[in-house]
C-alpha cells in the first residue's frame, strides 16, 4: 500500500478516533482534538480543512489498510472456510491494535454527517461484502458450504456476527480479549454454514 498520509495525519486520525470513540461525533471538535494531541486549532488546518475531511481520512485510511490485508488472504491457496476464517482474525488482530477505527465498524453517529462521510463508509462495507460473498461462492461450488442458503444471506449473518462481537468488545470497554473471542464466535457462525 502506497501510503500517503504523513505522520502527523496519522496522530491526528489516531486522537479523531479516540475522540469519537469517547465522546461520539458530537465531541469530535476542532478545539477538542487541538486539546488531544495538545497544540492550537489553527495548527490543525494545516492538515485538513475540517472535521468531515479528517473522518473521511480515517475511514480511507481504513479501506486502504484492510483491502491490503484482506486481498493477500482472500488469493492464498486455502479452503474458503479457511480463508473467511484467516480474515476475519486478520481484523481481529488489527482492532486489538487499533481499538480507535471501531467507530468506523459500528458506524455509530457517522451516517448522519454527511454524504462524503456516508460514502466512504459504505465503500468500506461493500468492499468486505463483496469479498465474502466471493469467498462463500467459491465455498459453495467446492461444496465447502450449504446451498441452501444464499450467498448474501450467509454474509450478512457472518458479518452480522462481526459486528455483534465488536460491539460487544467496545461495551465491555475493551477489556474481552476480542482475539480468542473473536475467532471462536466466528468460527462458530462459519461452521453453521458448512456442508
């Protein structure tokens, strides 16, 4: 991935996150992160021109990031439920590092904002859903999985169960260990609809 986000764009995205991890996007204001990261507001502008274009930074930031990891899993030669198995630890493994990018998963607040920020938001959950309905219908002519069900019924219950599990993880404040809890759940959801 062709990273262009410098460095202090990246500490600013980090504090947005926390910000609207904590305070929701009500508290996701100029003087509130200038407070965060502990410089002015003006020094803030010169990386951004507003709250909506640091939202959308992070939410890019995150599609870039996810897509670089999850592509690399999604062309391995493994069994489909290995791979929907080996992504979703991927992601696991990435929000036990970066709990301040779970605001993007839940979307709590966001889709209100704005339309840019509506859009890269659901750049984010069409890309995962088309990825997984690509690997479930691998699965299904491999008879790895049930038939029986659709292709796009299968993926919103397995990415319902995602997000149930990361919603439980920001409630408990992240104290579950999403890893193991994590993959278990979801290995559970995915064994439900093999063959």
């Amino acid at each position: 991935m062709i990273d262009t986000t410098s460095k202090r764009q990246q500490e600013i995205i980090e504090s947005a996150g926390k910000l609207l991890m904590g305070k929701g996007i009500k508290g996701l204001t100029t003087k509130n992160l200038a407070q965060e990261m502990n410089f002015s507001e003006s020094a803030l502008y010169r990386h951004f021109n507003n709250k909506e274009d640091i939202v959308i930074l992070l939410l890019d930031y995150l599609a870039n990031n996810m897509k670089e990891r999850l592509e690399k899993i999604a062309v391995k030669n493994s069994t489909s439920e290995e791979k929907l198995l080996q992504l979703f630890e991927s992601q696991f493994q990435f929000f036990s590092q970066n709990p301040h990018f779970v605001v993007a998963i839940l979307s709590e607040g966001l889709f209100d904002e704005s339309e840019k920020i509506n859009n890269s938001i659901l750049k984010i959950i069409n890309y995962k859903m088309q990825l997984i309905a690509t690997i479930i219908e691998t699965g299904k002519q491999n008879n790895e999985f049930t038939n029986e069900i659709s292709t796009q019924d299968i993926v919103h219950i397995i990415i319902g169960s995602f997000r149930m599990m990361m919603l439980k993880w920001k409630f408990s404040k992240f104290e579950i260990n999403l890893k193991s809890e994590g993959n278990k759940i979801m290995n559970t959801t995915i064994k439900l609809m093999t063959t």
